[in-house]
C-alpha cells in the first residue's frame, strides 16, 4: 500500500518531506519512503490513499498517562477493579482515536495495563501500545497514598529494592517513583532516591520520578533518574545537567495549566464539586497550580533550548478531561516559543528513543511499523492541525474512530 500527502513530517524534529509517499509491506511496516511521483510510477500496482493537501506524521506517543485513574470520579464509590478495568479500555481507546498509538502509563492500579496489554495481544480489543510501570512507588503518607491500588507505600533502601522485585516481576517495564508534591520537602532522602536508581539500572529497567519543586529535582539529578516527570520548578543549570547526563524531561504544562483553568472557571461558575477527593485538593493547592501554569510560560523556552531531552506527556486525571490530549501538549510548545515540527518531534521520535523503541516506532523511515496519524493541513507550520484528524494507523491498520 502507497501513502501520499503533501505534508510528510520524519519524526526527528526536523525532516519535513513535500509531495512525498511511503509505502508500507506486507509486515506492515515502512518498507520505502520518496517523492510521490516517483513511487507511484515505480510501484504502479499498489493500492493507492492519497490524503492530498494533508500531513502525515508518525502516531504520536504520550509518555505520562494513567490509563486506570478512578478516584476523580463522582461516583468513585461504584469502582471495583471490573469497573476500573472498563475505564481503563475507554481511556486508551479515546488516546487511539486521537492518534496516540503508543503510551507510556505513569501508574494505573496494579496489573491493570499489564492485562489490558495482554488482551490487545490477544486480539480482544484494539489499543495503543502500552508500556507501564504497574502501581508507582511513594513513601508512607506520601504524593498519592490515598490512591488506593494505585500506589505501593514503601519506605527505607530494602522496601524500595523489593517492591521494583515486585512489579518488574509483575511485567512492569519500567519503575516510578513519587518524590515531591507541591511543598519544598523531597518526599524520599537522597539515599532511597539512589537506591531505587540504582535497582532499575542494575536490573536493566529505567526510573521515572515525580519531582515537581525544589529539592527534590536536584536530587533526582544526582541520582541519575531517567525521567523527570513535571520538572515544574527546573532551572536552566539543571537542565545542563540532565543534557550532560542523558536524563530526560517529562514537563506536562497542560496537567497543571487545565486544571488551573478549569477549576477557576469552576469555582466563578459554582459548579466546582469540592466533595469529590481529586478536587478538594486542587481547590487547596490552586496557587501552586497558578505559579505552575506560569512558570512552564516563561520558562519553557529556555529549557528547550539548553538542549535537555524533552518529550511529551499529559497526566490528564481530572473527571471530564480530555483524553491523553498531546496535540494540546504540543500546541503549549509552541505557544511557549519551539516550532511545530520540533513540538512533534517530542511526541514521536524523542519519546521512541526514551522508550528504546526508536527502531520500531516514532519515524517515517523504511524499517518502522506504520503507526501513522494523517490530519487536515500543513501541520509543519500550524500545529492546531493536529485536532483535524483525517486517519489513524496502527502498525499499518486503519483505526475504526469513533463519530
């Protein structure tokens, strides 16, 4: 099969390709990408889809998502684990339709994504594919206790190195840890944070870390932790410090920016639910989410532009929400001053190498499954294209969306 567009973004962040096509073979993967009259003369008895003045990119990746997460709902009473297990399916599918084919879940109820995983191998339901760290690691009393099933309370290096046992035991990819929350006290010491760094290395697995102030992205600096997840306070000298030392950022302005906005427009309207567990905190910490939503304003820039490895994720948990909303992630970027080709190449080619997938997933290049994501316009130079979606593939299948 040929696909043809106008508009063929690589993947990379830079590499736009104009009147191009790909073609993709029977293992459905890229096999050949070039000039679109030039394959449709070499390749004359190949089905044809020809998206015209169109953009096609490859599937996008949100890289912080909880497919599982419950407890904002108003009716969170009602949820056992096969209600879960249902919202966990409705979520990820909402991210496929979206042209998400691929996401990385920040912790979700324990054995939720693995199963959900296993039923997409199986062939049961069709989902993006998933990479997960099962239930994420906090400290006792720690950022999200209260989630529960969702979170592992573990406190001192030996229950910290057991329970990363646990979960990669238990199929986890890789391992999440819970170190800030919105005061300036690193929830876990210096030395839990280099053990916990220290297992997943020494098992092969990276480590992502929730660490929104000061100090404890320092420390997770100094731990060398793979991912820092929000980064929300991070200064330029840190940033040079992740670039030299190969870290990663995980920044998700529109988790604190949304949810800003959302809940004042809630409150000066009164519809604000402050019963409900997820929202009366919020309600207690909106400064904090104002002097966020600010500080990925006027920060995001010059982080970029240290050369520090940014890649896109969206930790969209609020009741309503939309759904692993990237394409928003991504218009943030650019509002904030990168360009559109280098927003996508955070959601596609940065976040496949993050994940080590970069041979199989997150490019335009011969070798590649074809997960694809078509949509209206140039979206090399307007990123709000990415919200007209005209087509998405997953390894070289086209997804039923919804209406």
């Amino acid at each position: 099969m040929l696909i043809a567009a106008n508009t063929m973004i690589v993947g990379d962040g830079s590499t736009v390709l104009r009147n191009a096509a790909l073609r993709v073979g029977p293992d459905d993967r890229i096999c050949e990408i070039g000039p679109r009259e030039a394959m449709m003369s070499t390749h004359p008895g190949e089905a044809l889809r020809d998206y015209g003045e169109a953009t096609v990119m490859p599937g996008l990746i949100d890289m912080h998502v909880h497919l599982g997460y419950w407890w904002s709902k108003p009716d969170n009473r009602k949820y056992d684990k096969h209600l879960i297990a249902y919202l966990g399916m409705h979520n990820a599918q909402r991210a496929l339709f979206a042209g998400v084919t691929t996401v990385r879940d920040a912790s979700s109820p324990h054995m939720l994504c693995q199963k959900m995983r296993e039923a997409a191998q199986k062939g049961y339901v069709r989902l993006p594919r998933i990479i997960h760290c099962d239930s994420a690691l906090c400290f006792t009393g720690g950022h999200g206790w209260a989630l529960e099933g969702g979170m592992y309370e573990v406190d001192g290096e030996a229950e910290i190195r057991k329970a990363i046992r646990r979960n990669l035991r238990d199929g986890a990819d890789y391992i999440k840890i819970m170190s800030s929350h919105r005061s300036d006290i690193s929830e876990y010491t210096q030395a839990e944070l280099d053990a916990a760094a220290d297992e997943c290395h020494r098992m092969g697995r990276k480590l992502a870390v929730h660490a929104g102030t000061q100090p404890s992205i320092q420390m997770s600096i100094d731990a060398g932790i793979d991912t820092i997840e929000h980064g929300t306070d991070l200064t330029v000298e840190q940033c040079l410090q992740m670039r030299e030392k190969g870290l990663v950022w995980v920044p998700t302005i529109i988790a604190y920016t949304y949810i800003y906005e959302t809940v004042t427009a809630q409150i000066e309207s009164g519809t604000l639910d402050a019963d409900n567990l997820v929202n009366s905190s919020l309600l207690r910490e909106l400064v904090y989410f104002e002097q966020a939503a600010k500080a990925y304003r006027d920060n995001f820039k010059k982080l970029y532009d240290t050369g520090v490895t940014v890649v896109a994720g969206t930790d969209m948990v609020m009741d309503g929400a939309p759904g692993a909303p990237v394409a928003r992630e991504l218009q943030y970027f650019v509002d904030y001053g990168i360009t559109p080709v280098e927003a996508i190449g955070t959601a596609t080619g940065n976040s496949a190498k993050v994940l080590g997938l970069e041979d199989e997933i997150g490019s335009l290049k011969g070798g590649t499954l074809a997960d694809l994501l078509v949509v209206e316009g140039d979206a090399s130079s307007d990123i709000t294209a990415l919200t007209a979606i005209l087509d998405v593939y997953q390894a070289g299948k086209a997804i039923h969306r919804e209406i």
